[in-house]
C-alpha cells in the first residue's frame, strides 16, 4: 500500500510551542508519529512525506533522521517549502 502524510516537523520543540501539540518534547512527539504510521503501514508498503517531515537545521536533521529508521515501511521524503 501507499500512505501519504506532511507537514510532521519533527525534530525540535519550536513546531510543538507554536501549534500548540500536545507533547513534552520533540523526542515523544517523533515517537508517537513513528508509532502511528507503524499502525498502519508495514513492511513493504511506501510511506511518502510530501514536505516539511522536519525543520530545517542540522541539528533537527540529524536527530530526526535517526527516527526514520523505525518507520517499518520505505519512507520517500518529497522536499518541501
């Protein structure tokens, strides 16, 4: 199968302060996203992530690209904004 999604941001708290999600930090926000895309999506289906899966500093892309490793199905990041 093939799933899409956007506009995760993961991989800092500015996101969570200025939407207002409901997390104590990046670390349980990216993990509660790696778990519900798991619910759904497995091996051998596609994720796509149509822009924004993280904000753009190195230190937020290296910690979220650490999380894509857990995503059990491909993840194809499409570049954003």
């Amino acid at each position: 199968m093939r799933f899409f999604c956007s506009d995760l941001h993961l991989g800092g708290n500015e996101v969570l302060e200025r939407e207002n999600r409901p997390f104590e930090d990046w670390f349980s926000y990216a993990s509660y996203q790696i778990k519900e895309i798991n619910k759904v999506a497995d091996i051998g289906d596609e994720v796509y992530v149509l822009g924004d899966f993280l904000n753009c500093n190195d230190r937020e892309i290296e910690n979220t690209l650490y999380f894509v490793k857990y995503i059990h199905a491909d993840v194809i990041l499409i570049i954003g904004n």
